[in-house]
C-alpha cells in the first residue's frame, strides 16, 4: 500500500506540472491529499515492522518522526529559496516529486517481515 500511495503522490504531484486544468488540478488536490495521509497512517506499523529490535525500536521511530519534524521545518526554507530561482515553481514541485520516488525506493527494498518474529 505504501508504494500505491507513494506513486499516486508523484503522479498527481507530476499533474500540477503538467496542467492548467482547474478542475484537473482539483482532482489532483484530493488525491495529493489522500496519498499523503495514507503514508502518514501506516508509517508507524511500517517502521514498527522492519525495526527488528525491540530495545531499540522506540528509539528509532522517535528518531525517524523527528527527523521529519525537522525536514518540515527545513523544507520550507529550501523551497522559499528554490522559488526564487529561475526554476520556480516547477522546481519546488519536482523536489517534492523526487521525495515520494525516493521514498518508493525505500520501501520497496525494506525487508518483508510476513510470519516473522519482531521481537
């Protein structure tokens, strides 16, 4: 699932790209919205998963959670400054894009843990 809402995320951020469709882009917006919120509600099981162990499982989820508090709050000062540059707009659009493939990356190299112990 995380890699359905991962590559949905990319193709409608691909979409603000590409078009000048209000209504498209409304589209666009709603599932923007529903890739992102569905990546935020399994992180946690996810990262729970793939930790193997348990000592040190609270501490990395705190660590990857935090991480992207910090992300959230560097991001916007990369992104201010990225509009400034001649490539605008579709420049900060294409980090974001460039985000959710890496990300896709990422969970598709992750091992399965299906019928393993995770303590």
């Amino acid at each position: 699932m995380f890699l359905a809402y991962l590559l949905v995320g990319a193709g409608v951020v691909f979409v603000y790209i590409l078009s000048s469709n209000e209504w498209l882009l409304m589209v666009a917006i709603f599932f923007t919205g529903f890739s992102v919120n569905g990546i935020f509600a399994g992180a946690g099981p996810f990262f729970a998963e793939i930790i193997g162990n348990t000592a040190s499982r609270g501490f990395l989820m705190g660590l990857a959670y935090n991480g992207g508090r910090l992300g959230g709050f560097i991001a916007p000062l990369v992104i201010g400054t990225l509009t400034s540059t001649a490539g605008g707009f579709v420049l900060d659009l294409s980090t974001t894009i460039v985000a959710f493939i890496a990300a896709a990356v990422v969970v598709f190299f992750a091992p399965e843990t299906r019928g393993k112990s995770l303590s």
